[in-house]
C-alpha cells in the first residue's frame, strides 16, 4: 500500500479500524470535501481504480465500510476526508439469499448480510419501456444492493400470488415483487 495516493492510503487505513465487521460511524463523520478520486463501482458490481479492477476482495471490503451517499453522490469518508467516487448503478449486489425462519437474508458481493424487513425493504421498479423488473434491496442507511437475476429467479419461486401481485413475506412484512404475467 506503499504506492498509494495519500487519499487512498487514509481511506483504507480508516476502514481498517473499524473492529472485525463492524462498520466505523461514517454517517457521524462530516469532513471537508477533498475532491473526486478514480474509483468507479460498475454496473456489475465490480469495483475499478483508474481503469483497473481492484483486484483484492478484501480492499473491496474494506472500502464499501466507508461508503456513503450523500445528496451530492457516493462518497469514500474517513474523519478527514471526504472523496466522490462514481457508482454507476447501486453499491453493491445482493448475490444469494436464504430463509432463516420467516425471513429472507441476502448475502451481499462486499459480505453484508440484510434481513429483508421494515427496516430493509426490497423493492422492485419495473422499466417502463422495457418491462424488465430492476429488484434492489436496503442494505444500510441510504445505500442499496441490485438483487442479482439468479436471486430474483428465487425469489419468485418463493412468492405467493396476492391480489394478481407475486409477494415474498420477510421480517413481518410483504414485498410485491410485481404483476403476474
């Protein structure tokens, strides 16, 4: 990590001191704005540093901790630091998911574990033009996982027809996963 920009170098140092999982206060952090770094989260979820997949899952990790959206956009925040980056669809993708009693529990590309709920919804927009489901699920504060389209396939097998709407049910509530065809 010796090569790293100053930036990059602070973003991952503050990551790194968050214990085990757990996830520093990055929303209690409001530093100045230092600018944009060349980072993008592409469409299919993988996570680019000046033109390059960033190789290592566990600097992936580390940097999804420090993420957040702001109105402004999707920011990497350490206590002194604030730098955009772009996100070209969501943050994350929710790559499998499971039963755990009642509930659905999506397991996310960064490791993120979400159970589907009042506090974490799926929701599921259609494209007006094409038709195509675009599923995505809370995963914290303002940021979201797109369901994966295997996953989604899932979840359909799993729901119930209400009303001429396919539901899945998880955390005490019901998710409409759209019309039935």
């Amino acid at each position: 990590m010796d090569d790293q920009k100053p930036g990059l170098k602070a973003i991952v140092e503050a990551a790194i001191q968050a214990p085990g999982r757990g996830l520093p206060p990055v929303h209690l952090w409001n530093p100045e704005h230092c600018g944009e770094i060349d980072i993008v989260i592409r469409r299919d979820g993988v996570w680019m540093h000046e033109g390059s997949p960033i190789g290592r899952e566990a600097l992936v990790r580390l940097f999804s901790t420090v993420l957040r959206k702001d109105p402004d956009g999707y920011h990497l925040v350490t206590p002194v630091e604030k730098l955009k980056i772009t996100v070209e669809d969501l943050p994350f993708r929710a790559v499998s998911v499971g039963r755990e009693g009642d509930d659905l529990i999506f397991t996310t590309d960064v490791g993120d574990e979400v159970r589907a709920g009042e506090a974490d919804a799926i929701v599921v927009e259609t494209d007006p033009e094409t038709g195509e489901p675009a599923p995505r699920v809370h995963v914290r504060r303002d940021l979201w996982a797109r369901i994966a389209r295997s996953v989604f396939y899932e979840l359909v097998e799993m729901a119930e027809e209400v009303d001429g709407r396919l539901v899945v049910r998880s955390g005490g509530r019901a998710f409409s996963l759209g019309a039935v065809a």
